[in-house]
C-alpha cells in the first residue's frame, strides 16, 4: 500500500447529480469565450497577418537569446528566433543557421507596405553585422497568411469531426456525439483563453488546440470505454447509476494523468521561453478544462440522448442522503 494517498482508490461522488451545476460553468466558459472571439477576434501573429521573413548563416553557434534581444530593439514587436539545421552547411557548426521572422508596422495611408517591409530587412541586417551571411529573405503577404489561417481552421474541425466518427464506430453514435461536444467545446474554450486575454495566435496556437483535442479524446474514451463495460456487467442498472459509477471508477485515474501531464508541461511554460509558454500555457489551460468534461459534459450527454443498446433509460434518480 502506498505510503501516501492524495486521492481515494474508490469514491462515491454524484457526478449526474450535480451536473447542472457544472453546466452553469460549462456555459459560462463558453458564454465568454464566444463573445470575446465575435467582439475583439484573435491577435493574429506573424503567421497569419504576414511579414518579413530572414535566414542567417554564421561561421560559430549562433546566441539565440542575444539575436533576439537585438532585434526587439529596433522596436518591430515580439520577434520569431529560431535555429535549424540542413541545407546550406548549417550543420557546420549545428545551430549556425537562424530564422527570423518580424511583424513590420503597417503602412498608413499613402505609405508603401513593400518598402517599409524592406527596411526591416535592412534594420536588421545592419543590426546582426558583417557576421551573418543572409540566405534567403521573404515578406509573407497577406493573401498566404489568410491561407494559413483557413488551413488551421480546417485541420481542427476536421480533427474534431473524425475523432467523433472515431468514437462512433468504436462505440455506439450516442457516444460520438458526446465525443465531438466535448472536444468541440475543449478546444472552443481554450481557444477563447486566446482572445480573452489577447495571446498571439499562430501556427503554434493551432498546434496546441489539436494537441489538446487529442489530449482531451484520450479521457473522454476512457470514460466511455468504462461505460460500456459496466452496461455488460449490470444490465439493469439505469444510466444515471451507470454514469455515476463508471466515472467513480475512473476519476482517479483521469486527475493523476492530468496531474503528471501537467507536471511534464510546466518546465516548458517557465522555462521555455516566450516561444513555448505561448504553447504551454494554453495546454495547462486545456488540460484543465478537459478533465472537467471527459468527467462531467461527455458522459452527462448521455442522458439526453436516446438511450444506448442495453442500457436502462430513465431521469436519474435523487440523491440519497
């Protein structure tokens, strides 16, 4: 027997009892999250609003941290630094090679957006010096970000629509339906973290909503596949009963898989750098709010659609005292 439990092996909590409770805060997540998307939108990063794009090549390890430093202060915003290998002898030494990727002012009226996009691309070869040899420069118009961003779009509603048909033909539609509520929702909410507090949405951003939505699936079938095996074992037992046990038998599991994840995402969102805690933080978020739906939105939906094959309908019944 462990020395220490944090958490009982066996628990008795009314989960289907308490579900209106728990959708008040579902809605209210949703509520704000969907009026702040459809009042002030997404701050867009360089992605998905354009700019310019510049490879460096140096004779010795590049300092990330020092390259970065200096082009926030030719004052052009919060820059995308990264080194990466391959071609062009950028594994002579490993981490000679940079890109960098800056969001330029926008013109105002009468101005020329191409040549303020080219005097960044001077700035910043004047401020990184003779040492650096350019290897490709690029300014990525507005037409490709937009591209960028139905392309996002489109990989997580269609991530959610199979992981939905997944769980459909895994277990029964009832149950593909909870999936693609739950992880719609998941994914809706996390992405409202965004807006609400005006977190700069790229690439990054959608890699983690889909990293997410994967995360949150994980749970929710575990959940459901205890369901299921429950319905075989108590074939009379009704629903609400059958929910309320099946997630009793599972809510330890689902918070210490949600703890340890966390624990593996925190190093990153404090140490990782501005890069990675746009990434991380929205994870730690979404793990949250996950676990509160594969335990109280997925499986509640249940209830309110018709009853899966060989289980006992009915409204759940009061809680004994």
């Amino acid at each position: 027997m462990p020395l220490l439990r944090f958490i009982p092996e066996a628990t008795n909590i009314n989960f289907v009892g308490a579900r209106y409770f728990a959708f008040a805060i579902d809605g209210l997540l949703l509520l704000v999250s969907i009026v702040s998307i459809a009042w002030q939108g997404f701050n867009l990063g360089i992605d998905f609003k354009g700019g310019v794009l510049i490879e460096v090549k140096a004779a010795q390890v590049i300092n990330i941290g020092k390259m970065r430093t200096d082009i926030i202060s030719l004052g052009y915003g919060d820059p995308v630094v990264q080194t990466y290998g391959g071609t062009g002898g950028c594994d002579k030494p490993a981490g000679s090679c940079a890109m960098i990727r800056v969001l330029p002012h926008q013109a105002s009226a009468g101005q020329d957006q191409n040549k303020l996009d080219q005097q960044v691309v001077s700035a910043i070869k004047a401020k990184l010096g003779p040492g650096f040899t350019t290897l490709k420069q690029d300014v990525v118009g507005a037409a490709v970000s937009q591209d960028l961003l139905n392309a996002g779009i489109k990989a997580t509603l269609i991530a959610i629509v199979l992981i939905a048909i997944y769980v459909a033909v895994r277990f029964e539609w009832q149950y593909g339906i909870g999936a693609a509520v739950a992880t719609g929702h998941d994914v809706l909410v996390t992405a409202g973290l965004f807006s609400v507090f005006h977190l700069e949405f790229g690439l990054t951003s959608v890699a983690a909503l889909l990293t997410l939505a994967g995360y949150s699936i994980n749970d929710t079938v575990v959940v459901f596949d205890r369901i299921r095996e429950n319905r075989r074992k108590y074939k009379r037992m009704k629903l609400a009963e059958l929910i309320n046990l099946s997630t009793n038998q599972m809510v330890t599991r689902t918070i210490l898989t949600s703890a340890a994840t966390a624990v593996s995402i925190l190093p990153l969102y404090f140490f990782g750098g501005p890069a990675l805690t746009d990434f991380s933080g929205p994870i730690l978020f979404g793990i949250v709010v996950g676990t509160f739906s594969s335990i109280y939105v997925a499986a509640a939906l249940l209830l309110y659609l018709p009853a899966p094959a060989g289980a006992v309908g009915g409204p759940p019944e009061p809680a004994k005292a």
